[in-house]
C-alpha cells in the first residue's frame, strides 16, 4: 500500500487536524477530572466568535452566583490562542481541582463549578495563561 499511513489523519485533512486535537485534549482532561474527583466538569464555550469579537483583553470575571451552594459559573476571556489553565485552590494553598487544562483558541468561556464534594468555605480560583494570570475569590455554603 503507498500514500500515507492508515490513521494520518494530519496529512489527510490538515485544516481539521488542530481542532480534533483541541477536542481530543478536552475530551481527556474532561475524564482525567472525573476519575480523579468524581464528578464532571461541565465546560462551555459560550457562543461562536467571528474575528470582530475577538475580545480584546484578558479577563476573569468573579463566579456567579456568590455565595454558592452546589455549582457556581466562572466566565473568562483570552485574547489569543494559548494554553490556559483554570484551577481551584484552598486558603492554604492546596489545590483542590482543576477545571481547564488545555489549549484554547481566543474567546469567551464559561466553566460551571460543582462543589458538592468541598467543605463550606472560601476558595480561590485562578486563571493562567502563557503571559497573563488573574485570582479571584468564591464563598461555598453548604
């Protein structure tokens, strides 16, 4: 048989190729966090950006609702296609999750947040891209 190897799928369909990977990295952080913590981390991307939506900067905003009892929603921005990295931190420092471990393109995401394992309490939660990161706090009530 000549040509390319069965299963190349990047020779074969190039444009397609970078968004499988993306889906790919998603789909397995997504089962990484429920096998490590039980539950899932529902992840969203809000709505299709054409290039004149490009958001501009950077930003995380603070979860609504706060305080929260069970889940919460935290919205961010990015700029630029990049790494980012979305995680949950105690007041000691400790991390408690991670609900975004991948390579984004630029947008607006939502990430809802389900604490029902946690104890009542302040958390803080942090995002980080290549050249940015921010940190914000939350209230979880049982």
């Amino acid at each position: 048989m000549s040509g390319f190897p069965l299963g190349d799928l990047y020779h074969w369909y190039p444009e397609q190729y970078e968004q499988w990977k993306v889906q790919e990295n998603a789909e397995h952080a997504r089962i990484s966090h429920w096998l490590n913590v039980g539950t899932d981390s529902i992840f969203t991307h809000l709505e299709k950006q054409s290039d004149s939506d490009i958001p501009k900067q950077f930003k995380l905003s603070q979860n609504y609702p706060n305080p929260f009892n069970a889940t919460t929603k935290i919205k961010y921005t990015n700029p630029q296609y990049g790494y980012i990295s979305l995680k949950i931190y105690d007041l000691l420092g400790k991390e408690v999750t991670t609900l975004v471990k991948r390579i984004q393109n630029a947008g607006q995401y939502e990430v809802i947040f389900n604490g029902t394992n946690l104890t009542s309490g302040v958390y803080i939660y942090q995002l980080r891209t290549d050249n940015h990161f921010s940190t914000k706090k939350f209230l979880l009530l049982k």
